[in-house]
C-alpha cells in the first residue's frame, strides 16, 4: 500500500517580465522561493531528504545549482526538464518518492530566466522533440508561426468548427483570468481588460481570433513545495497546515495522440484526460466533488478543451460552461483564480509549483481577495508538449 503525501510548505516569487528584475538570476529567484516554502513548513533545509529541481532553459546541474542556495547537505538532486510541465513533474517525483517509502521529506523546486519574445529551440544541429506533433500538425492545419499558438490556436478552431463554440468564447476567458489576476499579488500582470480591448488587441493566431493577450506572456521566476510522509507531520506537529495529494497522474503522449488525426488530441487533450482519470480514481472523487481548478491555460483555446479533458463538461460542450459563468466565482467551479498563465505569468519550470503553491492557500483558506468559499478538494492540470500532462487532486486530510 502507497504512503500517504502531504504538502507542508509552498512558497513562490511574484512572476515578472524577463530581466526586470536586476541581479535577479535562477538561483536568487530558487532561494526566495524555497525559504518561503521551508519557513511556510516551519522546517530547516536539512530536514529535505532529496530535491526535485525543474527548469526548461539551463545549463546542466543548474538544478542543484538553485538548491545549492537552500543548503548543502549531500542530498540526491534530480534535474528536471519536461516542458511546461516540468514543475508539475518535479512534484509528482517528490511525491513519489514519499509514496514509495524512499523519503520521509522532499523538496520540488522549479525555476526559468527566460528570453522575451516567443518561445524558440536551443540546438539545432539535432532532431527537435516536437517534429512528430509538428508534421502531424501541418497535415491537418495549414502551418503558421511562431508555432505554439499555431498549435493550441488550430486546436480551439478544431473544436469550434466541430461543436460551434466561437473566438467570442476564448475572449470571455482570458477575460475571466485576467480578472481574477487583479487580486493576485503574484501575478505578472494586475490589471483588468475590456472584452474590446482583448478582442482589438495584436493579433497572434487571426483564425482562433487568438490576440497578445489570450496568450501566456514569458516570464522569469520560482516555486517550491516541500512535501513530506505521514510520520514525519505527525513528529513535527503539522497537520494544522498539512494539505494531502489525494490522487495523481502523470500521462506521456499514447498512440490516440497521433493516430485519432484530431488537432485537440496533438495538443495533449488525450494525455490530460488520462492523467485525470488516473488522479480522479486514486482520490475517489469525481470533478463534481471539486470547487477550484488551476489549470493549464497557455492559450485561452487550452482552457476550454482542458474543461472537457477534466471531465467538467461532455464532449463538444465545454463552451457552455463560459456562457453559463461556470467557471468564476459564483459558478459551479472557480477556474484559475490565481490568474492563470494568461495573467499570472509562465515560467515553465515553475508554473506547475506556482499551480500547487496557489491551490494549498485555497484549501488552508489563505488566498485572500481570491479566495474560494468552501474548499475541499482542489484540482491542478499542467501539461507540456512532447509530452506530459500531470493532473493532481488535493484535498484536506481525511
């Protein structure tokens, strides 16, 4: 039988613009977001038994080299990359390794310093991870770049053509998001848009009506979550703050995703329905049990495929949601109150922590102007291309 995994401490940086911060590298953003995680826990860094360090855009062993700024106790470090879902997938091998007996307390760490502009490849003397997806992309949506939006753009155009959702949709919920941002300290940007001002503004992908800012924007910054086994909150006396991982699931690409021939599924919905599946029968839940999701909205397309991947809405019907005010406060569920990556900024290697960090305030009732009423269960979707999605159930201890 699988140990039981408790988050004890979270910590984050407020995501910015890359370079606005002076003097501020990867391992000055780690260390602000692992002391504030190890000082949330109330522990000293050499209660950690082993580090899980994700990052996207780094030198090899820059993950111990981030951890290095915690302590240097000899601990095992595990550098991980998987895309934007490395920080999602740091904590599910921190939680892992707990789950298995293999240690009493980890760390998960994720960090970027990334470049303004879109997203582009390092080596180019090799094979990039994405050709696969990208042909098979190309044969069912005329190629456009850069490519990301292209991708999850084509994907939202898929659906809209299929089921009759609109652009008009993908405006209300980067709409949505950024109205949620206004309340988030944290957040890369603060501030409130109109309806006109999204839908006027640069235009990105024109056929999903995809504009600047229904896109995720670059950003630098970290976070951290330290987690620990059952006997160890009991020894240090943390169950008044310990959050528990109820279920968890880690999903690479499957053969539906290129043999279904549909856009949604070359865009991870088939990888992240999966995963919750997985996450929903290891908590014995179900997504109506549920009151507040963080998920993985790159693009204002992703979230509203994301609903149906999550099981919040049946196929094909995941537009209804926004027009009914679903997913808001008030609603039947409260989608990214933290922003989102839209608002809230995307560092890759730490998005999927910044998820965790916002989800454990929520349950302990410590978001503040954000926070959702009555809080049992929270729900974390993070997924990266090429690819993991990683879906995660919290809940309150049972």
């Amino acid at each position: 039988m699988a140990n039981r995994v408790f988050v004890i401490g979270v910590g984050m940086t407020k995501f910015e613009k890359p370079g606005r911060r002076e003097d501020w590298d990867y391992p000055q953003m780690a260390k602000e977001s692992g002391t504030k995680a190890l000082e949330d826990a109330g522990i000293s860094y050499d209660k950690v038994q082993e580090a899980y360090a994700g990052y996207v855009y780094g030198e090899s062993c820059s993950g111990h080299r981030a951890v290095y700024e915690l302590g240097l106790t000899g601990i095992p470090i595990h550098n991980v990359n998987s895309n934007c879902s490395t920080g999602s997938s740091a904590l599910f091998l921190a939680a892992q390794a707990i789950r298995g007996g293999l240690a009493d307390c980890t760390l998960a760490l994720g960090f970027e310093k990334m470049q303004p502009g879109s997203l582009g490849s390092t080596f180019d003397d090799r094979e990039q991870p994405m050709l696969n997806h990208l042909q098979a992309m190309a044969e069912l949506a005329e190629l456009a770049f850069p490519p990301a939006p292209w991708m999850f753009g084509a994907a939202g155009v898929e659906h809209n053509e299929k089921y009759g959702s609109t652009h008009e949709h993908f405006i209300k919920i980067a709409d949505k998001n950024h109205r949620h941002s206004t309340n988030n300290p944290y957040s890369q940007f603060q501030e409130e848009y109109t309806i006109e001002q999204i839908r006027n503004d640069k235009m990105i992908y024109a056929p999903a009506g995809l504009t600047r800012t229904m896109c995720s924007p670059t950003s630098d910054g970290s976070g951290a979550a330290i987690l620990a086994s059952e006997r160890f909150v009991e020894e240090n006396d943390l169950s008044g703050q310990a959050i528990e991982i109820l279920g968890q699931g880690l999903v690479t690409d499957m053969r539906s995703t290129f043999e279904s021939k549909t856009l949604g599924a070359l865009v991870g919905a088939d990888m992240s329905a999966k995963a919750a599946q997985k996450a929903y029968a290891q908590a014995g839940i179900g997504p109506e049990d549920v009151q507040v999701i963080e998920l993985h909205d790159c693009f204002a397309t992703n979230e509203l495929l994301t609903y149906e991947a999550l099981g919040l809405a049946a196929e094909g019907e995941a537009h209804k949601l926004v027009d009914s005010g679903d997913t808001t406060y008030g609603g039947r569920w409260v989608v990214n109150p933290s922003g989102g990556l839209i608002s809230k900024g995307h560092p890759l290697g730490a998005t999927g922590l910044a998820q965790c960090a916002e989800l454990n305030w929520q349950l302990r009732g410590q978001a503040d102007k954000r926070q959702v009423e009555n809080v049992n269960y929270a729900l974390q979707h993070n997924i990266g291309l090429g690819g993991s999605a990683v879906v995660t159930v919290y809940g309150r201890p049972r």
